[in-house]
C-alpha cells in the first residue's frame, strides 16, 4: 500500500483530480539461474505475483484468448475458477467434475488439466468422472470424447496436450481415487498414456509409468514429454514420435532425484513446452525451465508446491498453479 499522510491527501486533493491509491500485488519466492541462457527467457528479479489465492490445489490453468481470462481448477473442492485481470477470481464451473453426491472412494470430484483447442474450445481432464471432456464456454455444457480403454473406465484422468493434428494425448493416474492402485473403483491395472485420435480412437500409448502426471509436446510434434510423480522415480521421460503419433522408444529427460533428496516441495507435475522448445516443468522446489536438450537453466519458485503452468496474456506471461494460490511471472519472450 502506498503510504501518504493525511494533510499531503487534503493537499493534493485540493490541486489536482481524485486519483485512488491502489494496493500493490503481493509477492513471492524468488528466481534462481542456474545457466546464463536463463537470461534470454526471464530476468531473475522479475516478480512473482500472486494474482489469486484461497483454494484448496489450484491445477490446470489455461488462458482463454477471447475473453482474456484465466481458467483453472480446484479438484478437491469441484470447482473451476475464472480469473481475469480487474475482476479477480470468481467461481467459472462447479460441479467441475462428477455433479450430485460424491461416492465413496473418490477422492477428486473436479476437473483437473485444462487446455484450448485451435477452435477455441475448453478441453478438460475431469478426473471426478474419469473422462476427456469438451466445454462449450457459453452454455458450460460438457460432451464426454473418451471415457474407456477397451471398455474399462479410466482412473482419473489427470492432465492432457492436445497435438496440432487434433489428437489429445493425456495421463490417468489413480490420484482421484481414495485408495490409489488399491482403489475398489480401479478397473485398469496400470497407469496410462494415452493418444485419443480425431477418430475417436483411444491408443495406449505407454503403461509401465507409475504415476504419469503432467504432458506435453516438442513445438515439432516429434517429441512427447510425461512427467512421473513418484519420489522413487520423479523423472521426466521423453518419447520420440512416429508419423502415426505413437512413440518409438522412451528416455529420461530430466531426472528430480536431487530435489526430492533435498526435502524440496513438489514432485514433477504439470508442463507447458514453449515455441522455442523450452520446458516450464514443475518439479521439487517450483518451476523448472529446461533447455530442449535437458539442461536446467533456472527455477522458478514460489515456495510452495507448484502443480502446472500456463502461458497467457500476449504470450510472455506465465501463470503458474502452486498448492493454495495462482501466480504469474513476466518472460522475455513468448511461450506461444
């Protein structure tokens, strides 16, 4: 707040038009470079602002461009939120998720990673009915695009990037689910990544992760990324793609043993890949920024646990879910 006194009030206000004295935005953690290429993405001493606080896991976020608003969920609470700048957060969508009473065993009701297709279309990971399901903006109607593999029901499905041919690929881990792998409404045995084509066809894409979390794609489209939440494997794997959108082989991109070893908060989740190829990786401690070719270049953190991120505004805003509250960070150049 900016500080004056009563009489420089009475003063000015005698010479000059009302001008209300405005709150500053608060801020939080701080920006670590790890790699002077950092410097051509974000200046180390940008702040961190909190633009909205006071759920329970903000998750998902995803900038809608006509509009220019924010869009993000809550699981736990059932709730998506909309943020926009001068009118702050206000409820978008509740239920998010599964509407009516909650069953026994669920333990996110909500929706989860949300994205905007090319049509301007809401495309959401609801985990509270274990579905891939489009939102029409307008009417908040939800049409269902994937709900089973092989005629078993998905976990809960968790995040999702939709590729530029249309194709969505997406993670279902059991983390909406009370007991997790040991859960009653558990129908699949693992934990999957999946490609849902334009055709409606649901591809396996990979089973053997134990907990596939955030996604996302090479500005190419050759490379897919999945990040594992697991302390005992907290990798990003990369997956070179064929023509057909299936991958052809695995590797580990980017290992977050050291973090979790250090008791840093967050585990990898949620990801935004940039035009120039570089990863906006959640992970222990924050926000990592990963070069194409893996190397960390810096660390965004807030503090808290940071569960995804998205860019927004002209582009060179990234916004940023992390445990209670959403931030966003000015970059030097555009994600889009």
């Amino acid at each position: 707040m900016i500080e004056t006194t009563r009489r420089t009030v009475l003063a000015g206000m005698a010479a000059l038009p009302f001008v209300p004295v405005l709150a500053r935005a608060e801020t939080v953690g701080g920006i670590t470079r790890l790699d002077p290429e950092l410097d051509t993405i974000l200046d180390v001493n940008t702040p961190i602002e909190v633009i909205a606080d006071g759920v329970q896991w903000a998750e998902g976020p995803a900038w809608v461009k006509e509009g220019g608003y924010l869009l993000f969920s809550d699981p736990p609470a059932n709730t998506a939120y909309r943020w926009k700048e001068g009118e702050g957060k206000s409820v978008f969508l509740k239920p998010s998720g599964l509407a009516g009473p909650i069953p026994a065993g669920v333990r996110e009701a909500g929706s989860n990673g949300m994205v905007m297709d090319d049509k301007g279309r809401l495309v959401m990971a609801d985990s509270g009915t274990r579905t891939i399901a489009r939102v029409d903006l307008a009417t908040k109607k939800k049409t269902v695009l994937a709900g089973r593999y092989r005629g078993k029901r998905f976990n809960s499905c968790n995040d999702l990037v939709i590729a530029k041919s249309g194709a969505i690929y997406f993670t279902d881990p059991p983390y909406g689910l009370s007991e997790g792998d040991t859960s009653p409404l558990k129908e699949l045995k693992f934990n999957g990544v999946y490609r849902l084509g334009t055709d409606g066809k649901v591809t396996l894409v990979d089973p053997g992760q134990t907990r596939p979390n955030g996604i996302g794609l090479s500005p190419d489209q050759k490379t897919l990324y999945v990040s594992v939440s697991d302390d005992k494997a907290p990798f990003i794997h990369a997956y070179p793609l064929g023509e057909d959108g299936l991958p052809r082989g695995s590797r580990i991109f980017a290992d977050f043993r050291d973090g979790v070893a250090k008791g840093l908060p967050g585990l990898p989740d949620g990801m935004k890949v940039g035009a120039s190829g570089h990863l906006f990786a959640s992970g222990p401690g924050g926000i990592h920024i990963l070069a194409p070719d893996g190397r960390r270049l810096g660390l965004i953190s807030t503090g808290k646990a940071a569960a995804n991120s998205a860019f927004g505004e002209d582009g060179r805003t990234l916004f940023i879910t992390s445990s209670d509250m959403v931030v966003r960070v000015r970059l030097k150049i555009s994600g889009r």
